[in-house]
C-alpha cells in the first residue's frame, strides 16, 4: 500500500529537488527562490507514484497525532515547510527542526531513521529532539553525514549502543544524546576525535559500560572529558558518577555550562571551580556534597547568573561573597546543612529572580533590607527554617512575587499586611506561621487570582459562610473558621478544611450551583460540625478522586448516587451516624482502592461484589452492626493491606482462602508501593514542584488508636475482633509472611493455635485473647522476634509458656485467665507432670505419638493375620501345613546338626586323652633318664 503521511511527502519532495537542482543543474532567481525546480520535482514525484516507484524517507512508519506536518504539501515550495530551512543562494535544504516544541506526547512524531537521510549531503543542523523512535539504536549512519555541525537527539527514546560511527563528524559543535535512559556507551575513543566540539550532552545515559573509561577508579568521573578544552556546554546528569570532582575541571576553562546535578558525587566543592571565569550556569544539586560553600570558589564567578547546589550535605553559613555575584539571577541553596543567617547583601543582587534556602538551620531576623534591591524577585522560598520576619507594618517591598514559601518561619501573629501589595501572585504557601486572628477583609478578594492557598496549622479565624474560593488548590486545614461551607468556583481542584468548626447542612454545599462542570477532585471535610444527609447531588462532582467527610455528624443512609463517582480512589466516611447498607452503586467505582466507614451504624451483609475490586488496599468497616459471614470473595482481593472488620456482629468462620492476600502474603516494601496509586498529586507551576497528597488511617494496633500517614504503605493488618466468629483459627493465615497484626480476640474460636504461626516472622501485634483456645503454646512463637504486644489472656491454653526472653518479658495478665497455663511471666510454676520444658516438651510429644503408632501397627498386623485365617478354611489349611514343614525342617535340620556336633565333640575327647598319654609317657621317659644320670653320676665318685 502506498505511504501518504505528510512526513514522508515531505522527504520525497526533498530528496527530488535535491535531484534535480544538483543534476539538472537548474536555474535560481536572484531572490534565492527555484524558478522551475518544485514544478518538475512534483511532475517527477507524480510520475514516480504513476509508476508504483517509492522514493525513500528518513523516518519511516510515522505518526503525527498534533498535525504538525500539517503544511508540508506538494502545492507550495518545500523551503517554506514547517521545520525546515534552506539556503537563500542555492536553494538546498541546510536545516531540519523536527524537534517537539511541547515537550508532550500529543505532538510526538513516532517512528524510525532511515539511511534516506545521507542524501541530504549540505545539512548542517539534525533536531528530532523529544520525539518517540521507539527505543531503537541511533543508527550508524548518522556518522556519514560529514557537514552536520549540530545533532540533537535529545530525549527522543532511543536506545542501545551510541555508535562509534559519531566520531567521523569532524565538524560537529554540538551533540546532544542525553535525556535517552536506554542508552549506553562502550567505548569513549570516538568522542576525543570531535575536536571542534562545543555542546556535549550525555545526561541519563550508561557511561560504565567502557572498562577504559578511567584511569584508575571505575566509579569516578572520566578523565578524557578534561581534555576537551573547546566545550562550552557539558551535561553529565544523572550518570550514576561516584567520587570527588576532580580538581582538573579547571582545564575546561571555557566552559559556560556545567551540570553534574543527580549523581553520587561526595567530599566538597573543588577550590579550582572558581577558575572557570566564564561559567554562567552551574548545577550540581542532588549529590553528596559536603563542607562549606568555599567564597573564593564561587565569590569570583561574575558572569554567573544560575547557581543550583540544592539536596546535597552542604553545611555552615551562607558566604557573603555570593552578593558580589551581580549576574546572578537564580539561587538554589534549599535542602542542605546550613546555618548560620542570611546575608544581608544577598540583598543587593538586583537581577535575583528566584531565592531558594528552605529546608536548612537558618535562623535570625529578616527585614526589609535583606530584600533592599530585589526588585526582579519573583520566587521566594524559606520554608522549614527558623527565620522571624521582621518588617513594619507599612512596608512596601520592592518586588512583585510569583510565589511565596515560607512555611515553618515566623511571620505572625498578625495576618502580614504587605501581602495585598503583591498583585501576580500564583502561590501563597503560609502553613505553620503562626499568625493569629481574624482574615482581613481585603484577603479574600485579594486571593481570588491565587492558584494556590496554604494557610493551614495557624490560628486563623473567621466566617466562611459567604466567601467564593477560586484558587486551584486551597488548603486550610487545622484553623479556627467558623460558619457554613464556603462556596466553590468550577476551577477548585483541591479543597481541604479538615479540623475547623464549621457546620451546617452538608446538602447545601454539595447542591450548591455553578455555570459549569466542576473540576474538583480532592475533597477533605473531615473533623468538622457538618450535619444533615448526603442527598443526591454528588452526581454533580463526578471528578471526585479522593473524598473525605469522616467526623462530622451527618446521617441517614450512604445515597445510590454515590456511585456516580466513577473516578473515585479513596471514600472515608467514618465517625458519622450513617445507616443502612453499603450501596450497590459503589460498585460502579471500579478504581476504588479505599474504603473507611468504620464508626457508623451501617448494617446488613457485607457485599460479596467487594472481592471484584481488585485495587482495593485498604477496608475499614469496624464499629458498626454489620452480620453474616466474612464472604469469601474478601480473598480475591490480592492487593489489601489492611483488613479491619472488628467490632460488628459477624459470624460463621474465618475464611480459610486468606493466603490468597498476596499483598500480605510478601514483605513489605516502599519500592513496591502500590499504595502510590491512591496518592493525589498537582503539579505547581514552578520549577517542578508538586504537591503530594497522602492518605491517613487511624488504626487500633497494640492496643490503642494510631494515626498512620507517610508509613501506611508499609502497614499490614487483619483486625476481625469483637465479633461472633466460631472454629478455628485456620492454618493457611499462617502464611500471611508479611502480616504486622493479628487481632482475632473477644470471639468464639476454638481449637489449637496454628504449630506455623512461627513462620510470620514480622509479627509485631497477637492479640487472640477472650476465646476457647486449648492446647499448648506453639514453641515457634519464639521465632517471633519483632513481637512486641502479645495477648492470649482468658483461653483454655495449657502446658508450659514457651521460654524465650522476649515471651518471659511480657506482662502476665497478657497470659491471664487460662488455668492449665504455667511458667513465667505467671507466678504458677510448672509440675513435673505438666511437661518439661523447651525441647522437652517437643520430645514428649514425639514419644507419645511413637506408642501410638506402633500399637496401631501391632493392632492392624495382628487382625490383618489372624482376620484371614479365621474366615478363610483354604488359607487357614495351607497356613497350618506350611508350619507344619517349617517344623519338620526345622526339627531335621536341628536333629542333624546337633548329631554333626555330637560327633565332633566326641573325636575332640578322644584326640585330647591321646595327646594327654603321649605327654605323660614322654614325661616319665624324661624321668627314668633323669634318675639313670644321677646313679651313674652316684658310682664314679
């Protein structure tokens, strides 16, 4: 099929002036357009298509969902084409910008080079910055074309291996390859050959890969980049460089732009940085970099106007010197180990845009002279400091702010007048102040044009009832406002006034009217007076995500049109006095991942559709007069984390299928979070800051009642106490690994506790007591080493307490109320008939069942004989006539040996009275001899 994207007309068109121009030889106008050219390189393009003939294109297979090639047409000359440029002499086609100017997806261009490019033997300048090639190599072709002096594939999802073909564009200036995470470099040789090189980008790319790379350390930072004394621009961003900056950085002396930001880089700032005198942007932020801002560093850099060293380990104070650096326009210094006060020549750098110091040890005054000739100031950050304003009350400054964050300093108590003189502000974050009183009138008209409002943890009071918010994201939690709700313009995206003292019909303020749909999607209305029934005019904020309403007073039952919110993550409605069941319609809300109506008066069964909402983490419903079974689609649930159904009047058993939890099943991890899915979060505006939103629970673990917030992902519990549950506690809950705490007390469960609960080994919280347990204490319950609540009191346990440290050290009225129990903590020692200890008692149990085995066996082997024998005659005949021939052979064989050692015994008799006479004969012979000798010796004397 024939290829009609614009993007490849505009290619063949190309290559075919470049044709005919080049070949042809045809003739330009003085005004450097083609006089005839695009008229016959359209009537060969139209003759070449006749044909069924394809001209080939750079990028193939492309899509261009924004139309952005919307003007490359064979009705106008190609020069005039978006993105590209010719030169007015010849006519030739010099530069493509084909480089996504929005930096988002719907303007993406998506495909693949093609070797068609090295036809465009004159281009200088290649940008397909920001586009989509689908994680396919940087093709080595590129390397071919001699003439190009600038390469940017910025950000353009390549992948693979950076070809070594680069190194033949001898007259390449500026190379931009970073921004690509997959790609990867293995051998650096071909970079030194770019002598011309100016710009050198290889931010987020895999430099490890080249064993020659460095001299000596494979972590440190390459030693071949100092050698490359032509750049001006250098990026290294977040390239995974371990070590110190090398002092040879100095040898880069022209450099004009140095980041290394997001990286491991560690000891101090370098004392040869401060000879790059040409430097105007340096960024090192999100690094290790310790000890103090030297002056003489960075005090001698005077054409430096962008300073970024922020999340790093920087400590001391701020050097004075930097208020000799009259170029600079951005000052980045937030997240380190400063103290010390601000400098008050900081005050004088009239061309500062943007000061940001938060999150450090500064402490001190700050007046209007610290601010003296900021005029340009637009962004102003000191949050979580200890600086006090100190400014009169008629002070004017000198700038027009963008944005304020001074959350954590001291700015009140009296709401700060000066604020009304600042007419473009888009932020206002003023949260834990200290200002006291009453909202000025003039404020809330002042703040109509604000995107976002902080005010929240202060004092401030005032009347809401008749007041209009407009700002994107208004937060005022934990104030004193008083009054009914306040009303909502259609831009309010985040609204939050938790823990004030407003009251009112709730109804008034959901079926309030407004000229178009509205946008919010966080609501938070928790910890106030509000009172009345819901109604049903949620169907009006259909983009609710995240809505909050728990502690207040409101009633009635939970309405059918609260299904309409379709996108909604989390509902808390908990501490109310709501009634009836749970709505049908919330299973409409297939993206719910949170749950909490505990402390109402809900009643009925528990849905079984709630185990076909696969994204449900969290499940709150204690305290209320819920009954029936636990159902057992609660298992399909394989991403809960928290499970708390305790306090209501369920019955039956406890599902056996709670292994299937996988969630609870593993352990937990903050890489893992999947609980991330239910944070609400808002980009800023401004450098890119976002607020973050996460949920909170309070949750009754060892104990008492918790508030859980940033840590809640971590949290694993089952809580299903209070309850009528009856059997037993089931073996697979065992093997929920990763479970913190285990409530199943005041129910009715009998049997034995599970021999494996040993195996839950982050166990922190048991609580089993006011049951009908019986049997002894598992002694794998000492393998729980991170218990550290544990309560089994008023069972029917008996036998031994298992000893370990961690056991003997709890209270003994956690063990109270089960007479057969004994051993420390409790004062009743142990008998010797009540078991010995430790192992013992694992020794007694294997010995016990050894006699019942082997009296099983006797049992079953006798009968299984003797049964046969007693109803078969045929067998029973056969059986006695083979112990008949057993016997005879036996008395045979018995009879003949004992013949065979009669007779043996016999001739060994015989043989030994023999050999007994021989002795005796040769004895007197020896005798006879003897007494021969003596008379014989007796006659010659």
């Amino acid at each position: 099929m024939r290829d009609s994207s614009p993007f490849i007309v505009l290619v063949r068109a190309i290559l075919l002036q470049f044709y005919f121009c080049n070949h042809e030889k045809l003739r330009v106008d003085h005004g450097g357009s083609l006089v005839s050219c695009l008229k016959l390189m359209q009537n060969k393009f139209l003759s070449l298509q006749r044909k069924g003939e394809t001209c080939p294109s750079p990028i193939q297979t492309v899509t261009d969902p924004a139309n952005r090639l919307s003007s490359w047409s064979l009705t106008e000359g190609c020069c005039g084409w978006a993105g590209v440029r010719c030169d007015n002499v010849s006519g030739r086609v010099f530069e493509l910008h084909l480089g996504n100017p929005e930096d988002s997806g719907t303007s993406t261009l998506v495909g693949k080079l093609s070797p068609a490019l090295l036809e465009l033997e004159h281009l200088k300048f290649l940008n397909l910055s920001l586009n989509n090639f689908r994680g396919t190599p940087i093709p080595s072709f590129l390397g071919s074309m001699s003439s190009l002096t600038y390469l940017n594939l910025w950000g353009a999802s390549f992948g693979g291996l950076v070809p070594h073909q680069l190194g033949n564009l001898s007259s390449l200036r500026q190379l931009y390859l970073g921004g690509n995470s997959g790609l990867y470099v293995d051998n650096f040789n071909w970079i030194s050959l770019l002598s011309s090189l100016e710009s050198l980008d290889l931010g987020w790319i895999d430099l490890h890969r080249d064993i020659h790379w460095l001299d000596y350390d494979i972590h440190n930072m390459p030693n071949w980049l100092f050698n490359l004394s032509s750049l001006l621009v250098l990026d290294l961003s977040d390239n995974s460089l371990v070590g110190q900056i090398p002092s040879t950085i100095s040898n880069l002396h022209n450099l004009n732009y140095l980041n290394l930001s997001v990286n491991m880089l560690i000891g101090r700032i370098p004392e040869s940085l401060g000879q790059l005198k040409q430097l105007e942007i340096l960024s090192i932020f999100s690094n290790f970099l310790c000890g103090p801002i030297i002056p003489y560093q960075l005090g001698n850099l005077s054409f430096l106007s962008y300073l970024d060293l922020h999340g790093n380990k920087l400590n001391g104070p701020i050097p004075s010197q930097l208020g000799n650096l009259s170029s600079l326009s951005y000052l980045y210094l937030h997240s380190n180990e400063l103290n010390g006060t601000l400098p008050t020549n900081l005050g004088l750098l009239s061309n500062l845009v943007a000061l940001r110091i938060g999150n450090n040890s500064i402490e001190g005054t700050i007046s209007g002279v610290n601010f003296a000739k900021l005029s340009k100031l637009k962004y102003l950050d000191m949050h979580l400091t200890s600086v006090v304003f100190n400014v009169s009350h008629n002070w004017i400054p000198p700038f027009q702010l963008q944005h304020i964050l001074l959350r954590g300093c001291k700015l009140g108590p009296t709401f700060p007048v000066w604020l009304q003189t600042q007419r473009f502000l888009q932020t206002l974050r003023l949260y834990n102040v200290g200002i006291v009183g009453t909202v000025p009138k003039w404020f809330w008209m002042w703040a109509s044009n604000i995107q976002t409002i902080y005010l929240g943890y202060n004092q401030i009071s005032g009347n809401l009832s008749h007041v209009l918010i407009n700002s994107t994201i208004f937060h005022a939690d934990s104030n004193r406002f008083v009054g009914q709700l306040p009303h909502l313009s259609p831009n309010v995206v985040l609204f939050s006034i938790a823990y004030n003292s407003l009251s009112g019909q709730i109804s008034s303020f959901l079926c309030q009217k407004m000229n178009k749909r509205s946008k919010l999607r966080m609501l938070d209305l928790s910890n106030n007076a509000l009172s009345g029934e819901l109604g049903h005019c949620l169907m009006l904020w259909q983009s609710l995500t995240h809505l909050n309403l728990g502690s207040n007073n409101l009633s009635g039952e939970i309405p059918e049109s609260i299904g309409s919110l379709f996108s909604l993550k989390a509902l808390h409605l908990h501490n109310n006095s709501f009634s009836g069941g749970i709505p049908l319609s919330l299973n409409n809300c297939t993206v719910l991942g949170l749950i909490d109506f505990a402390e109402n008066k809900l009643t009925g069964n528990i849905p079984s559709w709630i185990g076909e909402r696969p994204r449900l983490m969290v499940i709150r419903l204690r305290s209320n007069e819920f009954f029936g079974d636990i159902p057992q689609q609660i298992c399909r649930l394989s991403s809960l984390i928290i499970l708390d159904l305790a306090n209501n009047r369920l019955s039956g058993s406890i599902p056996r299928c709670l292994n299937n939890i996988s969630a609870m099943a593993t352990i937990p991890s903050a890489i893992d979070d999947k609980f991330s899915t239910l944070e609400f979060s808002i980009y800023l505006g401004f450098q890119g800051d976002y607020l973050r939103y996460r949920e909170d629970l309070i949750l009754v673990v060892k104990g008492r009642k918790s508030t859980y917030n940033n840590i809640l992902p971590l949290v694993r519990i089952v809580d299903l106490s209070c309850n009528n549950l009856s059997g037993g506690i089931p073996i697979e809950i065992s093997s929920l690994f990763g479970l913190q705490s285990l409530n199943l007390s005041r129910n009715h469960l009998m049997g034995r506790i599970p021999e494996n609960i040993g195996g839950m080994k982050y166990m922190e919280s048991l609580d089993l007591s006011n049951n009908h347990l019986s049997g002894e204490i598992p002694q794998r319950i000492t393998n729980l080493t991170f218990l550290s609540y544990l309560d089994l009191s008023y069972n029917n346990l008996s036998g031994r307490i298992p000893s370990s440290t961690q056991l003997q050290s709890f209270n003994p009225l956690d063990f109270i109320g089960n007479p057969e129990l004994c051993g420390a903590p409790l004062l009743k020692n142990c008998t010797e008939n009540e078991g010995p200890q430790g192992d013992e008692n694992v020794e007694g149990s294997e010995r016990s069942w050894f006699y019942i085995g082997a009296a099983t066996g006797f049992i079953v082997g006798f009968w299984g004989v003797c049964g046969a024998l007693l109803c078969k005659r045929a067998w029973r005949r056969a059986y006695f006539k083979f112990l008949n021939n057993i016997k005879d052979r036996v008395y045979v064989v018995t009879a003949l040996k004992w013949s065979w050692v009669c007779y043996h015994f016999r001739r060994y008799h015989m043989i030994r009275i023999t050999w007994d006479c021989i002795l005796t004969g040769l004895g007197c012979l020896r005798g006879c001899n003897q007494k021969g000798r003596e008379e014989r010796g007796g006659g010659e004397s």
